[in-house]
C-alpha cells in the first residue's frame, strides 16, 4: 500500500474514463496524478464486476471489451486491482450503508486498504464509515 493513494467507486472510474467532465476538482485531481503516475488508485473487485454489469446491460459504453478495458487501465501501474475477501464481504454485510451491494463492498474495499475513497455518493459520504473526497 502506498502513502499517497485512493481507491475508486465504479462512478468515478467510468467519469475519468470519459474525460473526467463530470469529477469533482479533488477526485479530478487524484485521477490526474495516478495518470503521471504520482499516487496509486486502486480498483475494488467490486467495481471491475459493477463496470462489467453495466457494460453488459449498455448503461455505459467502454468502446471494447470490458477485459480490453481494464487491460488499457492496468497498464499504467498507478492503477491496482484490489482482490476481494472474505473480511471485506463480512464488513460490507455490517456497514449496510445502502442496498446497493457494490457500494458496500467498494466501501469495505477502501477499509481494507485505510484509504479515502473518491466517490460522490452522498449515503456513503455522509456515513463516516470511510473517508471520502469528491
């Protein structure tokens, strides 16, 4: 784990993966140095399969195959995957933040890692079960 490093909600992955427009400045800013390579950000299980399901149902549009798409993106080694435990499944079913099951997951995730979480998700914001910045 780096000192100076995040993890990513599927929202703001899928906003940096098309241009970053709609980021907020802090998130903007976080994704901008994991592209000079300045810190790491790292990408729960859960939202590489949450990315996977929207793609699927066409609620986003990657421009390729979803497995092409994380190539693309783990390519550059500021960006890591963050298998998903046992712990995280455990922490996630006693967080309850919402009932969306990837939120908790990718909250748990970010608990595991003791790392602030870009998310602009107001329920899991305003839980405090995280650090978040936006």
């Amino acid at each position: 784990m780096a000192d100076n490093a995040v993890v990513t909600d599927t929202h703001a992955l899928v906003f940096h993966a098309a241009g970053g427009g709609s980021l907020g400045p802090k998130a903007r800013a976080a994704f901008a140095a994991a592209e000079r390579r300045e810190t790491i950000i790292y990408v729960p299980a859960a939202v590489i399969w949450e990315v996977s399901l929207l793609a699927r149902s066409v609620r986003i549009n990657l421009r390729r195959p979803v497995r092409e798409f994380f190539a693309d993106l783990f390519s550059n080694p500021a960006y890591q995957p963050h298998a998903l435990e046992a712990d995280q499944v455990f922490d996630a079913d006693d967080l309850r933040l919402t009932r969306d099951p990837f939120d908790g997951l990718i909250v748990a995730s970010a608990r595991d890692l003791s790392l602030a979480l870009i998310t602009r998700d107001a329920a899991i914001r305003g839980s405090g079960a995280v650090r978040t910045i936006w």
